[in-house]
C-alpha cells in the first residue's frame, strides 16, 4: 500500500527500509524548519503545551530521528488522512499557526509518505525503530552569579549599614528570561569593574568616617593590635565573602590591614583598607552557585537562601546553620526555607521578584501626552506599582490562590489610584477595596501598572497587551517581526475615524504578519475598554491629526468597541471581557504552568530546560495540592532543584 501511495503521488518508489528516520531527517524535518514550526512547537512557544516540541537548534541526527519517530502520537493509524499531523500543518483543521504546509507541494508529498509510514508500525516496531538518545554533557565546573544591583545595595546595608544605594549609579542591567539575575547575562564588563571601584572606596572611607564600631568586633588597643586585627579580618571576612576565610585569605588580608594601619598611624587606616579590598573581592560580587569544595557547599545554599528569599546576604544564623551542617540535606534546607520565608524581611526578596516579573521599570519609565492625560505623573505612576505589589502580597501573605491574581474583583487602592478607576476613595491608603459588581475589572490584567506599560504615550496596544500576556502569564515566546516589515497603523484620520481593531485588521490578513498576530492581537483587544492611562471607557476614543489643537471635539471621535477575544492554543477560549478573559487564565494549566516557570527563572537564574520538566512537574503538583499557595511553590523549587544541592 505504501509502495502505491509513492507510484499515485509521483514520487521515486521507496521500499519499506528508505522509508525511516534518516529519511525523516533528509526530507521532511527540514521542510518543518522552513515552515517556521519551530516558531511556536518549543518549550516556550504558544504550541508547547501541545507536547509536539521539536528538539533544541543544535540536536544532533539521532535526535531528530527520535522526535520524527514520535509523530506517530499525532497520526491516526486507521485513516491516515483525518490525522492532526496531517489536518493541523495544512490548515485543513484549524491551526494556530495558519497554512504552514501547502497544498500539493513538495513538502505535503513528503508530509503524506512519513505519515503513512508512520501509520503502517506497531507499537514493537516504533519501539524497536527508535534510538537511544545520546546523552547530552553537562559540564561540571562551578558556576558564579554575580550580585544584581539591588542585591548589592541591599548587602552593603546589612554589612555596613550604608543605605546610600550605590548601585542605583551602576550600569544599567539587561533583561533576560524577564529577569535581571540570569547568569547569561551577569558578566562583568569594565564599566562595571570601575563602578565596583569606585563604589568600594566610598563605601569604606564612609564605614571609617562613621567609626562604625560594629565592623571591628573588638576594642583596639593602637595601631598595631594584632588580636583585635586577626578577630576583624576573621569575621568581617566571614560576613563579606559568606564563608569562613581560607587559612592564605586570612594572611594576605591581615598583612594589608597592618600595613596600613602602620602608615596611617591608626587601626581605622587598616580598616578602611582591608573593607575596600574586600569589596572589590570576586568573592564578594560573585556567589558561588556550585562549587567542588566540599567546605563551602553548605554556605553556597545558605547564601542561594538568603538571595531568594530576602535578596541580601545571610544573617549570622544562617551561617551558623550552615557552618553546623543543618543545611546538608533537603530536609534541612526546606526547614531553613520555612523559616526564612515567615520572616518579615522575605517581603523585600518577594517585592524585587514581583517588580521584575511585571516590570514595573517600564511603569515609571512611561511618557504620557499630558494634553490627553493631565493627572499621569510619576507619583501616580508609583502608585501603580505599589497597586500591584500590595495585591500579589496579600495573596502570598495570607497563602489565598495566589491564581486570584488573573481574576479577582479587588485590589489595592489610594485616592488618587481610586479617582482613576471611577470608585469611591478607600478610607486608608492601599487599603483592600472590592470593584462594585458593574465593573469588569479582572486582577492583573486590568492593574493600570499593566495597562500603562502595555500603550503608547496617546492611544493603546493590543498587540503589546496581548504580547504581555502571551509572555508574562503563559511563558510563551513570540517571535519578533520580520526584517523590513511595516509595523506602523494606518493614521486616524477625521474622514475615516478608526478603532485599533480596525486598525490592525492588516495584520490578520498579512500573510508576513498574521502568524504571529493572530496569537496576540484577540488577546489585547479584550482590553480595549482601558485608555493608555488605565481609565475605563464606553466608547473608543479616536485621537485624530487633523484639527486645531484646542479643538477637542474635533480631534477625539468616539466609537464603539468591541472587546470580544481568544486566547488561541488553549481551550474554550473565547471571551466576550476582560472578566471572562481572567476566568480563562485563571483555569489554564498553561497559565498555572507559567507561574511555576517564573519563580524557577528568578530562583535558578536561568531559563528551564528538557531536563528540569520533572521539577516543574512536581513544583506544579505541589502547588496545586496546595490550592495554588505560592509560598508552597517557592518551598517546592528550593527542595526539588539543583538549588538544594
């Protein structure tokens, strides 16, 4: 039968033993990697939760083999042709990605002769066919991640109670994975070398300045108080590098100290010399994530705490539990991690976590038309963030469903942040107030932090809505357009007023731009009710060129909109507002998925990968036996990942 499909489609006669993986990898695999299918069938593409991923852009032959082999789940063997593998590509049943695979080309032939093949094996066959992958390498070398800028400012706090927040001068830190502690992107250039610099100088000649007695640990008795110098080095050095001293450390650091305080006639001089020597130290910046030495393993986990859980260096305690062994197991680590966490200071490691995820750097960063949005200022701007910290706190604090944040009708609110969403004022500031039932306000995604970020300085985005929450709240990436394409919107003109859905119809009609739009422009369009400062409105509000500029009945138009959506690749997906969008987050697994991903992100320092699905897996499990406790979540990474190792 195969033999016949080949003669009817024209293609060469193959025999059973040409048709196979190697054949797969020759033809058709690189028929997918034209049609862009990676785009979206990756771990983090829309299609991943699908399963249908394809391997990484450096897999190796047999790896290919592998995954063309197991197709077969997406092939229906009794009637090839009502397969997904063969409806979904083609188009023929609705696809996401639209028409990946045209009809009667070259790469549906070669399409139809790999499911027929896969359709003709057994389950013994597919077993026997398949072969083993090769493990992949990982090598073993210690890995350092280098201080973020407010985990240095926070540390030379706790260490020198400086709060001048040196790093707030720094270079600025890239986005990575959503993230500002990914180890990718933590090199240290020579701009930043110098800042270290600088910033270790100023920092010791303030300790010495403010004769801060709780550096010296001890009473010197003059310059050359070798005891009292031996006890500082000893401990000071403790605290700054995490760890006890090495035996050479302690030499070097003493020498420098009494050399010093030798020429400066005082014990301060020697201070001041060895705390900036010391802060400039890669045993300082850098924490040692893996380490070989079985000595320092214990204060790596202590100093993983303490960076997780409260963004700072570890506390006396825990150096003392570490340096006693109680942090040498999972048991221990998750008893240290619980304690940890119902400290108060785990609200300033939560605060940055939060403030990373939902950027709210682009928040304060926004540029607003003050002609169209007089009361948009940096105080409001603030406000907004604090909005969205003081609610994802009250649902970690009082382990609530922390999935509440996608669709709960409250938040908290000042007067100001109340005047714009049209409410009565709270009594207090930030106080927890309930959204009256005619509101469609849904969690996050109606927080004005989100919908400010997410618009332009006059008019909304539901490309960059959607964008957000395809990428923020899914964990899928989307790809960035393609070179040369015109990304700017038709001009809203007095003769022909336009809504932004009628707008960005081109980019659903696009062949170039509907692939990927047609995954975040539904998405937005369910926002549409909120002007780019994050204020209900009926109508939409066309802000149109022409016209003199005090003429505001001639420059806005009202239209109506229509905030019906989708959120294609997940099911049951359409909605009619923002409340019903929130509704389906709130039941996506993929949703639940994803904030399990962003806590191991920010936890790990790095993006998951294959190998760390059964982390994930159990995370999830964990937090959803929890009834979606994120404390449990972040308790459940800590023990179940390399972070307890």
């Amino acid at each position: 039968m195969r033999q016949l499909v080949l003669f009817v489609l024209g293609l060469p006669t193959l025999t059973a033993q040409a048709v196979n993986a190697p054949w797969f990898v020759k033809n058709l695999y690189p028929a997918f990697e034209k049609a862009n299918c990676r785009t979206c069938h990756v771990l983090d593409g829309v299609a991943g939760p699908t399963k249908l991923v394809f391997p990484e852009l450096d897999a190796n032959e047999v790896e290919k083999e592998i995954f063309g082999l197991q197709l077969q789940r997406w092939v229906n063997a009794k009637s090839p042709r009502q397969s997904l593998l063969w409806n979904k590509p083609t188009n023929r049943l609705k696809h996401s990605g639209g028409m990946r695979i045209a009809p009667n080309s070259p790469e549906e032939k070669s399409l139809k002769v790999w499911i027929d093949y896969l359709a003709g094996l057994s389950p013994q066959e597919l077993l026997a066919l398949t072969p083993v992958a090769p493990k992949r390498v990982v090598s073993a070398t210690e890995t350092l991640r280098r201080l973020t800028h407010s985990q240095y400012n926070n540390t030379v706090r706790d260490l020198l109670g400086d709060a001048s927040n040196p790093a707030s001068q720094f270079p600025p830190e890239d986005f990575i994975n959503g993230f500002k502690n990914q180890i990718q992107g933590q090199s240290l250039s020579p701009l930043l070398a110098e800042s270290y610099a600088a910033s270790a100088e100023k920092l010791a000649a303030s300790a010495v300045r403010r004769q801060a007695q709780e550096l010296v640990f001890c009473q010197p008795s003059g310059p050359a108080d070798a005891t009292c110098r031996e006890t500082f080095i000893r401990k000071f050095g403790r605290r700054t590098f995490r760890r006890p001293l090495e035996p050479d450390e302690q030499s070097r650091y003493s020498r420098l100290f009494a050399a010093e305080a030798k020429r400066g006639a005082s014990f301060w001089s020697g201070i001041e010399a060895a705390v900036e020597a010391m802060l400039q130290s890669p045993h300082f910046l850098f924490r040692l994530e893996r380490t070989s030495n079985p000595k320092w393993k214990p204060y790596a986990r202590a100093a993983r705490l303490s960076y997780f859980f409260w963004d700072t260096m570890p506390d006396p305690q825990l150096l003392d539990a570490a340096g006693k062994g109680e942090l040498n197991d999972a048991a221990g680590m998750e008893r240290h991690a619980r304690k940890i966490l119902a400290s108060e200071r785990s609200q300033t490691g939560l605060d940055e976590f939060i403030s990373q995820w939902f950027r709210f750097d682009r928040v304060t960063s926004q540029l607003k038309d003050r002609r169209i949005f007089p009361l948009f200022t940096r105080e409001l701007a603030l406000a907004m963030n604090e909005e969205t910290r003081r609610f994802l706190q009250y649902l970690i604090s009082s382990d609530a469903d922390f999935m509440e944040f996608v669709s709960a009708p409250y938040s908290f609110l000042n007067a100001d942040l109340a005047s714009l969403y049209q409410i009565p004022p709270p009594s207090e500031p930030f106080t927890k107030v309930q959204f009256p039932a005619t509101a469609i306000r849904s969690g996050i995604l109606t927080h004005a932090s989100v919908l400010v970020q997410t618009s332009k300085p006059v008019e909304t985005s539901p490309t960059a809505r959607g964008l957000f929450i395809r990428e923020q709240l899914l964990c899928q990436h989307v790809p960035q357009p393609p070179p040369g394409v015109n990304t700017n919107l038709p001009e809203v003109k007095e003769s022909h007023p336009m809504t932004n859905r009628q707008r960005l119809a081109e980019h659903l009609t696009n062949e170039s731009c509907a692939s990927c739009h047609k995954l975040i422009d539904p998405i937005g369009f369910g926002l549409e009710q909120y002007d780019a400062a994050g204020r209900f409105q009926e109508k939409f509000i066309a802000h149109v060129a022409q016209g003199r500029a005090d003429d505001k009945a001639k420059r806005d138009i009202e239209l109506p909109i229509d905030i019906s959506g989708s959120v294609a690749g997940l099911r049951n997906a359409d909605f009619q507002n923002p409340r019903e969008l929130g509704r389906i987050l709130y039941e996506s697994d993929a949703c639940r998925s994803c904030v399990a991903k962003q806590v191991f992100r920010y936890c790990l320092g790095r993006a998951e990968t294959r190998g760390d699905q059964p982390v994930l897996d159990q995370a999830l499990a964990a937090f959803t036996r929890s009834q979606f406790k994120f404390k449990e979540l972040m308790i459940a990474i800590v023990v179940r990942s390399e972070f307890a190792q």
